[in-house]
C-alpha cells in the first residue's frame, strides 16, 4: 500500500445521499409529476408489465455512513463543483442524511441532480473501435407519435460521455505511476463527479483484464489496488478495490459492495426449484455522483467471459443503469445498497423468472430489456399477445430516420412491424391460433438491396418483401408453448 500523504481540505460539507422530502409536504414543492416511460409505463394495462425500473429510479435511499478511515487525499483539484453550486451548498448544510428508510414512491429527492455540464470542446478522440455509444439523436418532425421528449443533461442515459471514454483510453496502464497520479489524470479534466466516475469506468475496461485463469482454478488471491495496477488483472474485487481507490484520490464518495452477482453460471431457477440459500460471489461500487448514490460494475463493464476466455467488450450499461435495473442481477449482502426505497428480498431476487433471450442488436440499438413485452420466456397460443419495445430513456430518439423496422416473426414466419405507439415506444398485438410452435423473434430489418436499412418505413419494408434482397438481425426469442 502507499502510504498516504496528508489530508488536504475535502469538502466543508459532506454531502449527504439524496436527501427526501417529508411525505405531507410532497404537494408544495415543484413538480416532479412523473414524467415519460416511467408514468406511462405505469399507466399501461398489459399483461405481465411489473414495476418500472423507472418509477422509483430518483427515490434512492443513502447506503450505510462512509468507514471511518481517514478520507483519502484528493489530487489537487479545483474547489469541488458542489462547492460552487450555492444551492447545493445550501442543502447540503442541513441536517446529516437520514438512515435508509422507506421513501414514498412519488417523492422526491431534495437534493437534485445537478445537470451534467455541457460537453468540454472535442479532441480528435483516438482512433479506437468504441462500442456502441449513444448517439444523440434528433427529435422528429414525424408528429406527435415519434418524438422524443426534450433530451435531458441531467439523464445519465443519453449523456454524452464520448469526450470522457476518449480521454480514459488515453492512459495506458503500463504508463502510469501509481493509483493517486491516475486518479487525478483521469478525472482533472471534469468538474462533474458523474464524468470523473466515469472516466474511471472505462479506464479499467482499458487496461485491467479479468483473470480468468485464477477465477477458474479457484484459486484466488488477495488483491490490492496497486497489486491490481501492476499485474492488469483482476476478478470482481479487484476491479471494486481498485475502483474504490481511485475514486477516494479523485474526491468521490465511494463505497466497495459485496454480495450476489448473477454472473458466469448464473441460471434462473426453475418453478420447482428450491430456493438457494443467500450467497455472495461478487462486488461492484455505489458512488455518490453530483447529489445522487448511483451503482456501478466495473468489472462487468470491462468485458465478459466467453467459456474460459475473457473477452475485452465495453459495456456501459453497467454504468449507467438504475437501481432497479442494477438490483436485477446484483444483490448486495447489505441490502440498504439496493438504493430502493423497498428493498427487495433475496427470494425475491434469486427466484426472478429468465425473461426472453436477448441477443446484442437490442442492446446496441439502446432498448432497455426490463421494459421487454412480454417478459417471460415462454408465451403461449391461443389468443393476443402484446410485444412492446422501449429505449433505454425517453429522450431517445423514436424517429423513423433514427430507426429500423422492427417485426416479429411468428414460427409460421408471418411478419408483423412493430409500430410507434402512444406509450413511447413500439408496439405490435399479434394473433396466434392454439397449436402454433416455435419461435417467436424480434428481428430489425437490416439491409435492403445491401444498402443500411435505418429510416426505412413499415410501408416500405412491407412493399419490398419478395421484390428485394433484404437481411434482418435478431433482437429477442421466445418459445411458442
Ligand atoms: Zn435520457
């Protein structure tokens, strides 16, 4: 371990978790009226739709109080940005956080997320492959139907972090000094604590591959956060520890998580299977980003284990994702760092049902899979069956330039698209006579006549079946029981 230097000045106040109003006072203040695919995903009355993981997504009760270990020097930096923000400073000179309790679904936090700054100029980013990165897209002019909502600063979703991956890919792990000096190049650039999480974030995807060989013997070994620098290995707690270390020496609050990860392995009990006693196999990190607790997976984020090899594959969504998302194949020991106003139970999480498969296209193409219609794996003849599709937030665009056709075909390779609805997102209601078998997919239509079908409507796409060459991706399965 470095011993560490002298504590600089932290910030006067430390700010507590998101702060919650009292419940009698909820109508007084402004109007957080539930808004986009959260009320109307709540105002839906289909079969099967559960709890938006939107719903409560701002209601985050704090995790426990920080350790009590000396708080980590930050680099040199610039008067934190909370410090700056006058409203912040006020709120947070309140009375300390309140211990996680239940919150009022509808309530909101006090503290509100401050907007995410607009984007720093771009540097020609290095000629890296980055996947799948949001594109910022366009509102249309297509009416009423098609339009994205406002895209919102404040909204991790759609946030633009290019600037901020380019800048994390531009420090090779065999140039840095020590964890301290990489904290502080990789987050001096930003004044937003979302910003420097997330210059962390892609960082270890970068350069810390997942030791696969140690993972698979069992046989494990302690990992510090410079043991971790050194090798560019780890396995989950190492890429947590290391996580944790650099977001303390770049002023963020930040805690290590341990508990459940449905991970390699994992699969989905079956209706009659016992239910597993609790466990922990993994750890990821909650940090508190511009006022609000938010959880992430740097290790998951970096890549995936393909049989026994590890493959390098950014996956932001486990940056950006909700509590409620998050909490569907996490399950933290300590369950206030659920950040959910209800936390669930273990039974409740361990007994979750598999939902459809989903291939890559619709993670690409930014749909968000806990909002997948129908969720179940299986769906039955006999009768309608309601496919809904949304993107990960409302400000997405839904235009048509913006899009695919999305049809499903049905196991006697009928066709059908699915059509903007009023709800936010695509829709199709489709009939299937008892006796039907097979697969049922959810397919966009890729190429037509070889050229990129984006923007392609359903008129067209249903005039070019037969007459051209058209090819199509899969995007979600079930089984036709
Ligand atoms: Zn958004």
């Amino acid at each position: 371990m470095l011993s560490r230097p002298p504590v600089p000045p932290r910030r006067a106040v430390p700010p507590p978790p998101p702060a919650r109003r009292p419940a009698q006072s909820s109508e007084e203040e402004e109007a957080p009226t539930p808004r986009g695919i959260a009320a109307r995903i709540a105002n839906l009355q289909l079969d099967q739709i559960g709890r938006s993981p939107l719903q409560q997504a701002e209601t985050a009760p704090p995790p426990p109080p920080r350790r009590n270990a000396a708080p980590p020097p930050p680099p040199p930096r610039r008067a934190p940005a909370i410090e700056r923000d006058p409203e912040l400073v006020r709120l947070l000179s309140r009375k300390p956080p309140p211990p996680p309790v239940q919150a009022r679904a509808n309530s909101a936090p006090a503290v509100p997320a401050r907007r995410l700054p607009p984007r720093l100029p771009t540097p020609e980013p290095e000629p890296e492959p980055e996947p799948e990165y949001v594109e910022e897209e366009e509102q249309s002019d297509e009416g009423y139907q098609s339009q994205a909502e406002e895209p919102s600063d404040s909204c991790i979703k759609c946030h633009d972090f290019s600037f901020v991956d380019a800048h994390a890919a531009s420090f090779p792990r065999h140039t840095v000094s020590s964890v301290q000096q990489l904290a502080f190049d990789l987050t001096a650039p930003f004044d937003s604590e979302t910003e420097k999480a997330r210059a962390l974030f892609t960082w270890l995807h970068h350069n810390i591959a997942y030791d696969a060989v140690s993972f698979l013997s069992g046989n494990l070994k302690p990992a510090t956060a410079d043991s971790v620098l050194r090798s560019g290995l780890a396995v989950c707690d190492g890429y947590a520890g290391l996580y944790l270390s650099l977001a303390e020496y770049a002023g963020l609050q930040a805690h290590k998580v341990t508990g459940h990860g449905k991970g390699v392995g994992y699969a989905a009990l079956g209706p009659n299977d016992p239910v597993p006693s609790e466990s922990s196999n993994h750890a990821w990190n909650c940090v508190l980003m511009d006022g609000e607790w938010r959880l992430l997976d740097g290790c998951w984020g970096a890549g995936a284990l393909s049989g026994s090899q590890y493959i390098q594959r950014f996956d932001p969504i486990w940056f950006i994702s909700t509590a409620e998302e998050f909490g569907k194949r996490h399950f933290p020991t300590d369950t206030s760092y659920q950040l959910l106003p209800e936390p669930i139970s273990w039974e409740e999480y361990i007994c979750e049902p598999d939902g459809p498969t989903i291939f890559n296209d619709f993670h690409t193409l930014n749909f968000l899979k806990d909002l997948l219609q129908p969720a179940s794996p299986e769906i039955a003849s006999g009768g309608w069956v309601t496919f809904c599709i949304f993107k990960q937030c409302e400000h997405m665009s839904r235009a048509q330039e913006d899009n695919y056709v999305y049809f499903i075909n049905a196991p006697d390779d009928t066709k059908t698209p699915l059509e903007v609805n009023s709800e936010g997102g695509w829709s199709a209601s489709i009939y299937f006579p008892r006796g039907m078998r097979g697969d049922v997919s959810l397919n966009r239509v890729t190429l037509v006549n070889g050229e990129d079908a984006k923007g392609m409507s359903t008129q067209a796409w249903k005039n070019a079946i037969g007459r051209k060459s058209m090819s199509w991706g899969g995007m979600a399965r079930w089984t036709m029981i």
